[in-house]
C-alpha cells in the first residue's frame, strides 16, 4: 500500500523507534508498501539521523515510486492517535488468501498471476512474501478459516476503509450460469461480515479455466485423459464452463440441468483429479492468450484487481 502518515503520528516518537524500525525494513528491504507522506524532505527532519541515513536512498525511490502507483493508499484520519504496534503489526503481516486447498486453487492463482500479471506473481515467492495462500481444507472449512485468519487484522487495522489484507477465493460450484452453491454463498457471507473481500469463482471450478489447449495437450500425455478432454472441450462456452469435470455428469445432475449438454450426454465421462498434476508438472503448457480466451469476461483480472488492492 501507499502510506500516507501525518508528522504527527506515534510512529515518529523516540519510545516508538522499534516499531519505527520494522515498518522501514517492510518499506526499504522486503518492498512490501511505498510511502508518500511525509514526503522525503520532511523524513529527514523527523526521522532519528542512524535512520535517516540508513533508509534514505529507499526513501526517496519509494516517493518517486508512489507518484505513479496504482496500489491502494493508505490514509488514516486519525493518525495523530494511532497506535503505533497495532499500525506496523498491520502492514507487516502478509496479505492472505484463503483458499479450499493451497495445491489447486493457491496454485492456479499464481499460474494465472505468473501469465497475466507478473509483478503481483512476484509477491507470492521468496523468503518473506507479501501474499501467502492459506488451505482451508474444504469448501465446507472456509468460514471458520477467514473468521480466524481475520481477526488480527480485524484488531490491528486503524482504519475501517483500508483493505483487511485478507482476500477469500472458492469455486461456486455452479452447476448453471449466475447460481452458486450453499457453500459458495456461506465463504461470501463470512467474508463479508470478517470485512474482507471476496471472489466467488463464476465458472463451476478452478478446472473450468483451463485453457482448451490446455487440456488437450495434458491429456496427450496423460492418455488415459484424452477421451475425457476431447469431449470436455466439445462443448459451447456455457456448457464448458459448467462441466464437473472430475467426475463428469451423473443422470440426477442432468435432470436438472435440461438440455445444457445436448439430448444425449454421455454418463461420468470426467478427468479425476487432474489439476494438482497440471499445476505440479505441466503449467507450463497453460499461455497467456489462451487463459484469457478461455475467461472470456476479464473475470481473471478482476480477481487479480482484488488481490492487488490487498497488497
């Protein structure tokens, strides 16, 4: 984020100096936030000289940084009384993504970063990353998971309008356009009522994403899966996006659906769990344009537009 402090703020007295420290290093060496107020040649006044010093060089790239930023600014009306421990504890906790499982959907997530948005991918490697993937273990696990992910954050933020740093992402599990399941809809009132934001897949799942191509290549190595990509990618856009592509359909899912899939859809015709091999030992078969082509909406940067926001 982009922080804007008032002179005034706890941060810059004497008996705040530690926390003063670590909420440099988050700024000058991990690289996690910028800071634009106070501005580089009132730093120099308020800051202890050792510090001054020290982080100058960073200082002063971070303001040049943050006049052309597009991350979120950070401004607290009542900076002049903020807790000091509680604001750096807050931006130096990692932003975290809650996701059902850290192997397929955390995966995906920064496949899809790596392609389309490198620079946020980037936040999600390394010795201390500023994005961290939290499993939840389950669709059916991951309201109890954001209610305790959140609460530090709930506790340290010192303004109501800044992001949480907290971000929840699950499939919707829909079986047809605009729906999404019971679970789907307890994750986004969890989210909402922890503060933090949220993104409800609109295809079924995560494997609805990947790229036709994708597959299709997949399975020409994996041969076993080749019947069940071939008829997957068949499909029109709707239909493809609403496939359970584990295990394919099964006679009750198809009563409800209609003639989504054509009058004869064939029965239980689906990969397994394939995505956790693909993300493991082929992402590097899934391309950019054809991620997009196959999100066909601009859902995947409006998920990544969330995510950064966070940062």
């Amino acid at each position: 984020m982009i922080l804007q402090l008032s002179e005034e703020c706890p941060i810059f007295q004497s008996a705040s100096e530690p926390y003063l420290q670590r909420l440099l290093y988050a700024i000058a060496v991990q690289r996690w936030h910028l800071i634009a107020m106070p501005s580089p040649d009132r730093l120099e006044s308020i800051l202890p000289g050792h510090l001054w010093r020290t982080y100058r060089d960073f200082l002063l790239q971070a303001y040049k940084q943050a006049t052309t930023s597009a991350m979120t600014i950070a401004i607290n009306p009542n900076c002049n009384a903020c807790d000091p421990e509680k604001l750096v504890r807050f931006f130096t906790m990692p932003v975290v993504v809650v996701v059902e499982d850290v192997h397929s959907d955390g995966a995906w997530i920064r496949l899809v970063a790596s392609n389309l948005r490198p620079s946020l991918a980037r936040q999600a490697v390394g010795d201390s990353p500023c994005l961290e993937f939290h499993h939840a273990g389950g669709i059916g696990q991951m309201p109890a998971e954001i209610e305790r992910v959140a609460r530090p954050y709930q506790t340290s933020r010192q303004a109501a309008h800044w992001p949480l740093r907290v971000v929840a992402v699950s499939d919707s599990d829909a079986k047809t356009p605009g729906t999404m399941s019971q679970q789907a809809a307890a994750v986004r009132a969890a989210a909402i009522n922890a503060g933090a934001d949220v993104h409800i897949l609109h295809k079924r799942t995560i494997e609805n994403y990947v790229p036709d191509e994708t597959l299709i290549d997949y399975a020409s190595v994996r041969r076993p899966s080749l019947p069940a990509a071939e008829y997957i990618t068949s499909f029109g856009r709707i239909a493809r996006d609403h496939y359970p592509m584990k295990r394919g359909l099964t006679p009750e899912e198809i009563s409800q659906v209609g003639e989504l899939y054509g009058k004869a859809p064939r029965i239980e015709v689906g990969m397994g769990d394939f995505i956790k091999d693909l993300l493991e030992n082929f992402y590097y078969l899934t391309k950019r344009q054809q991620l997009k082509r196959r999100d066909h909406s601009g859902e995947l940067e409006t998920l990544l537009d969330i995510l950064e926001r966070n940062i």
